[in-house]
C-alpha cells in the first residue's frame, strides 16, 4: 500500500533505568507484576461456583446491538491526511494513521475461546467482515487471552500483513500460526516500532496473560501509544488501575485520544480490570483530550449487566465534565474532528 517504507525497532528507554526496565521479568522466564497492592489469587472454583449460583441481570443484551456496516471501499476512500479510529467490538479497532492500516486486537472469530462450540459468544457481527477488508499494513496485539488474541484471524492475516507488533513472547504464538518471523516485531514496555511516520511504543498494563492452564505470565501483556505526525492515541489493552497510567501520560501525553478498557470488571479480579471510575482517572492520567471507553459491548465476561460500563462511565464523565465518544460498532471516528456521539446502547 504504501509507496515507501521504512521500518526500524528501538529502544525507547530515556528516563528508565535498568531496573525499573527488567522489573517485570522474572529471573527464570516469564513475567509479573510489580505494584506492591497487585493481588491475582483468585481460585477457580470459587468462580465457578458464582456462575453456576449467582443470580445475573441481563448478561446478553434482549435486543441487537446497533452495527454501522462498513465496506472495503469506503475504507479505501478515507483521506489519507485524516487520522481514522472505527471500533470493530470488544478491543478490536480499525485504525488509519499517516495511510497506513492496523487493526489492534482483531477478534473476528463467534467465539472468545479455544473452543468453537463454547465460551463467550459475540453480541453482534463485525462491521466488515476479515475478508472484505482491504489491504491491513500491520496488527497490534496487546496481549495473548482470547478476547484479544485470535487464532483464525490471525491465520488469516499471516500471509497478507507485514507488520506484526506484540509484546515479548506473542511472537510464538504467531509464528505457530503461519507467521513468518521477518514480519513479528516483538517488543518490551518502552520499545517502539516506527514505520515510516508512525511509531508505536509498548507501554506498561497491569494484567497477566495465558492461553491456558499451564502457560500464565509466559508472555507479556502491554498497552500502545501510537504517534503519527499528526494525532497520538492510547490504547490501554487490559489492565488494572496503576501508577503506569500517570507514568504514560508524563512521558508520552497528551492524547487526542484514549481507548481505555471499560468492562468486565470485578470485586474478585479487582487489580487486573479496572472499574468504570478507575478507567476514567486513567484517562485523566494520562492526560487524554477525549476518551472512548472499549472492552465491552461484545462479550460477556463478568457478573455485571452488560451496559453497566457504558451507563457507568456516560454518568462519571459527565459528572466531571471529561469529553468521552462512545461510537457505534463501525462507526467512523476522524481524530481531529471526533463528532458528538450517541448512548447507543439506550436507544429502544
């Protein structure tokens, strides 16, 4: 797609010293967090129990989600000197910056789960279909769970996607998957990407990762800031509320745009998602202009109602007069010029 590229890894590690920068590896392989109040005790059973026992409130929306259908060919005519952000579902985003095309956690597939006939199962349909899009640049993934993370979607961009961007260790997972290793540019927090104009540096989370009962903390978890010459964003992955957020916004804010995880949080997992009010002092942290909450509206992945984030953080931020866009699924965001948005998910 584009003309001329060119493409360099740094180390983006100005005013971070060697330890804070090795704090998150564990002397053995793997990785952890290092806030001192961080807690992932959380058993199993217990879990299962509240599943099978609790008593749950419009968990799956009684009516469809409102899905703004997109083609290849209105994406192709996006102006290239206009930075365009369109929400796919859950995390997943469309993104053109500079010209280029990313999809950041792109999760196309029924399912969030290893399973095809099981598990979280979507709200709604993409806004385009995998194979109807146009030609993708590269692919940012912020982590390996399966909400974020997809075999099928990435097999199927393994051989048309030059640039895979994902945090140390997600490059076996791909590489698994038919992705050659030329293409995977596997970073730690603090490194970045550039791709002619744009660069992307990994930024800490506070979450974990695993695809299954005998790989946790194998690989590491990340969230992207995203700088063209003429936006920077924030996509925040997963993550619990920590001292990060302020870290990220004193090193690489403001944003003209945060995309901060607001859903599927929990009194039992309460250092590794973040509660509607902690997302927005995230974004405040961050020093973020407007901010999209995302992480929510496709899945059902926690004991609240499934609105319950959006009601939460429409209330919150209007209360503290910050400036939040909650697009339809496909709807067109123009960075620069974001448009007042609808509570979509009240409309009757």
């Amino acid at each position: 797609m584009l003309a001329t590229t060119a493409c360099t890894s740094t180390n983006n590690l100005s005013e971070v010293n060697a330890t804070e920068q090795l704090a998150h590896h564990k002397a053995k392989g793997g990785f952890v967090n290092t806030s001192p109040t961080f807690s992932d005790d959380t058993a199993i059973l217990p879990l299962l129990k509240r599943y099978i026992t609790e008593t749950r409130v419009d968990a799956t929306p009684n009516t469809s989600i409102p899905v703004i259908a997109v083609t290849a060919e209105q994406l192709n005519q996006l102006p290239k000197n206009q930075d365009s952000v369109i929400r796919l579902g859950h995390s997943s985003i469309f993104l053109q910056v500079n010209g280029q095309r990313w999809l950041i956690d792109p999760v196309f597939s029924e399912r969030a789960s290893p399973f095809s006939f099981a598990g979280p199962k979507r709200f709604h349909q993409p806004p385009i279909a995998l194979t109807d899009l146009p030609e993708i640049d590269g692919v940012i993934i912020s982590h390996d769970h399966y909400d974020h993370l997809d075999k099928a979607s990435i097999k199927q961009l393994a051989t048309s996607v030059s640039h895979f961007v994902v945090p140390l260790g997600v490059d076996k997972h791909l590489k698994d998957w038919g992705v050659v290793s030329e293409h995977i540019h596997p970073l730690d927090w603090w490194q970045a990407f550039k791709l002619d104009d744009v660069t992307i540096t990994a930024t800490p989370t506070q979450h974990f990762s695993g695809r299954s009962l005998f790989d946790k903390n194998e690989t590491l978890w990340a969230s992207y800031v995203i700088k063209s010459s003429s936006s920077s964003l924030y996509f925040s992955g997963d993550s619990g509320y920590f001292d990060g957020f302020k870290q990220i916004g004193e090193r690489f804010g403001p944003f003209d745009l945060t995309m901060v995880e607001t859903g599927a949080y929990d009194k039992d997992w309460a250092t590794i998602h973040m509660t509607p009010a902690q997302s927005l002092q995230a974004h405040i942290d961050l020093q973020g202009k407007k901010m999209m909450p995302i992480h929510n509206g496709t899945f059902d992945l926690a004991f609240h109602s499934w609105y319950d984030p959006l009601n939460q953080i429409a209330q919150l931020a209007s209360d503290a007069n910050v400036e939040i866009v909650t697009p339809k699924m496909g709807e067109l965001l123009a960075v620069n010029e974001i448009h007042k948005t609808t509570h979509w998910w009240a409309l009757k």
